[in-house]
C-alpha cells in the first residue's frame, strides 16, 4: 500500500486511521505457519479483541478462538455471526446478564475470575440445561484472576456440576514482557499446578489458556527484524514439553500493531524560545504508544508533502516538536524529532497503531471529533469503513 500516493491524490481525509488489510493477512499468516509448524499440533492462537476489534471478523476466521472481554466485545462478535465455539469469554467482572447471554448463544469457553462468577455460570449452565466449558483464572496477585486455593475449590465443587466442565486454567500477567524467560517460568509454573491438580482431584486438563504478553516493536532503535523469533521460541518451547493437552497462546497486540497507521495534518507551525512545533489536526486523543511516557521516544513517521510551494517554512533538517489539538499541555505526540522542511498542509503518518491507539485513546476529551476509519486492499482498493463522528452530543447529558 503506498499510503503516500493515497494521500498526495487527497483520497484520504485527515485525522484517520488507515487499516492495512493486506499486511494484517500477511503478518497473522506468517504467524499461523510457525504455530501451525512449530507447535506440532498442540498449540493454539487466540486473538484477544481488545486490542482492535476492527479486526475481530478477519481474525476470527485465522484464530481457533477470539477473547471477549466485555458486553460490547460479545456484541461484536454477534454482529459479525462470529460462531460461539470460536469465543472464548473473560473479564474481570461478568454479570449475570452477560453468562446468561453467553451460554444462550453458545460461547464455548467461560473463565471463571471469581468465586461469585463461578456460581453464577454454575446457576445458568443449570437453568440453561447446557454443558459450559470453563477456565478457572490463575491470579498473578493483580485484580485478575483467583488464587490456587479458589481454583481448588472450582475444581473440586465442579465434578460433581453435571452441567460444568472444567477444562483447564488459564493465565496472563502482562504486556510487552522484555524476555522469553519470563513467559517459559511463567508456563512452568503453571504447568506444575496442573500436575497438582491432577494428583489431588483426578483432573484431566485440555486446555492451557495462556496470554505471553509478547514485545512488539515501536520506537526508532527497537528492533524490527526479529519480529517472530520470540514467538517461534516461545511455541518451540510449548511443543517441546510433549502435554497431553492443548496450549492456547493469547495474543492481542502482537497480532494488531503493526497493520495500522494514524493519518494526521499539520494545521500550524511556529517557533517559540527556539523550539519549532507543528500543530496537527489530531492528538493524543486519537494515538497511543504504549512506553512513550512523556513522548520522549520517537514513533515511525513519513513525512508526506502536499505543497513544496508554500512560505510556511523554517528550516531544512530541523528538530520538531509534535503537537495536537488539544488545550492540554499533555498533547505532546513526539517531543523531539527531525524532518526537513515540514509545512502547512503536508502530512505525517505514524506507523504501527493498530494495536489500542483507536481504543485506550482519551477518545471524549474536548468534545472533538473521531477520526475518519479507512481500509486498503490490493483486492477492493481504498474505502472509508467509518465516517467522522461527533462527540459533542454524548458529552452534552440531560439538561
């Protein structure tokens, strides 16, 4: 996709997102081999539709199954007709509208984050007079999840649940982990566990849910060339423990990051006690880096020019300061970086925001506008997939 061209032909409006279509088949594809390859069979990818649930329908055909973590998320997934043994339904609060919807819909596996959670799904399953799957979560001593002696009792109380089948455990403990040692002692642990369980209760697992947390790449100097060696390891490893169960590898970010680009224009331009800085027509409220604390890392930019005659110059090769819309000195997008002869009207494009830049974005503050959702495949070419939305009128309330 020549994202440059799309806009210099002034095809695309700003501030948008882009959605690569095909570089999402390529890069989960490319995914979908190694565990395919690798994993020796054993092994299972989930998309965690946090992360973008733009992508939810096309991953869903790719994935053996999607986490869903909220009522919005199920409603998702049933928009899309999205088949329930391909849901696998968590959360840290479920209530009991949601366990009884899912189980009416059929979703095929239910995490279990509390004791109270445990009885309503118990209650339902009951009522509903359906067999549901669950996955007791295993706490890492965060808000998630429940401790291995609530897990027991899960265990234990639910031989005797005819309508309940417990099938396994499952765990995740964080996000753009550093290392793979931390996630193979982490898949240690919990395969110890199981074994514990196994010997105490009789308990026959199929399936180990668990959630990596893989780094990806973002910033100038990260690494971008060995995207999947870590992933190739961490299902190396998995295959290599020879489990007479399933391992179901949950990956949310990884899967997203990297197919999405944020469009944005540069309104303004000034300089102030020897600082140059553009103002862009987006912010903060749209874009979102995880680790860029203070906007102190620089992103991957392009830098597209829409008019090489314009006045609105400062210099060639200087540092600039990024800057949004918004009436907060927070709005900082890249606190210092070079371009050459940035102007009003020419656009930049930030690269790699496909994972929660659309959603964890303070997407309300100051009432502006969302920004406009465009999709691009060599197949169906460009097409705007979401309008501009106002803000103004949720922010309004009752008068």
């Amino acid at each position: 996709m020549n994202i440059g061209k799309l806009i210099q032909d002034k095809r695309i409006k700003t501030p948008a997102y882009i959605w690569d279509i095909d570089m999402l088949d390529e890069h989960v594809n490319k995914a979908c081999t190694i565990a395919d390859e690798i994993g020796k069979g054993k092994v299972e990818l989930c998309y965690a539709m946090k992360a973008n649930p733009l992508f939810t329908k096309c991953l869903s055909e790719k994935m053996r199954h999607i986490e869903v973590c909220s009522p919005g998320e199920f409603e998702i997934c049933k928009t899309f007709s999205i088949p329930g043994d391909k849901i696998i339904l968590s959360g840290v609060n479920k209530d009991p509208d949601l366990i009884r919807d899912a189980i009416e819909y059929g979703v095929g596996i239910i995490t279990v984050e509390s004791l109270r959670q445990y009885t309503l799904i118990k209650e339902h399953a009951n009522s509903n007079k359906s067999i549901v799957r669950i996955l007791p979560r295993l706490t890492n001593g965060a808000q998630f999840g429940m401790s291995k002696e609530d897990i027991e009792y899960v265990i234990e109380d639910s031989i005797n649940v005819q309508q309940l089948n417990t099938i396994g455990i499952h765990f995740f403990s964080g996000t753009q982990k550093k290392s793979i040692d931390k996630d193979i002692e982490e898949i240690d642990k919990i395969i110890e566990l199981v074994e514990k369980l196994r010997q105490m209760y009789g308990f026959e697992p199929k399936l180990l849910e668990y959630g990596p947390g893989l780094k990806v790449p973002y910033f100038t100097g990260d690494d971008f060339d060995s995207l999947y060696d870590v992933f190739s390891t961490l299902i190396g490893y998995v295959a290599g423990l020879e489990l007479d169960y399933t391992v179901g590898v949950e990956l949310g970010r990884f899967f997203a990051f990297n197919s999405m680009s944020y469009i944005t224009a540069i309104d303004d331009i000034k300089r102030i006690n020897d600082v140059n800085i553009c103002i862009v027509d987006g912010g903060i409220h749209h874009i979102n880096y995880y680790g860029q604390n203070m906007a102190m890392r620089t992103p991957l930019i392009d830098h597209v020019r829409m008019n090489d005659n314009t006045v609105d110059k400062i210099s060639d090769e200087a540092e600039w300061r990024i800057c949004g819309s918004l009436c907060t000195f927070a709005d900082i997008l890249v606190r210092k970086t070079t371009f050459s002869e940035l102007n009003i009207g020419d656009v930049l494009v930030f690269r790699n925001v496909g994972a929660y830049s659309m959603t964890e974005s303070p997407a309300l503050f100051l009432s502006r506008k969302l920004p406009y959702i465009y999709s691009y495949s060599e197949k169906d070419g460009l097409k705007m997939i979401r309008d501009t939305k106002d803000t103004y009128s949720i922010n309004i309330g009752q008068i």
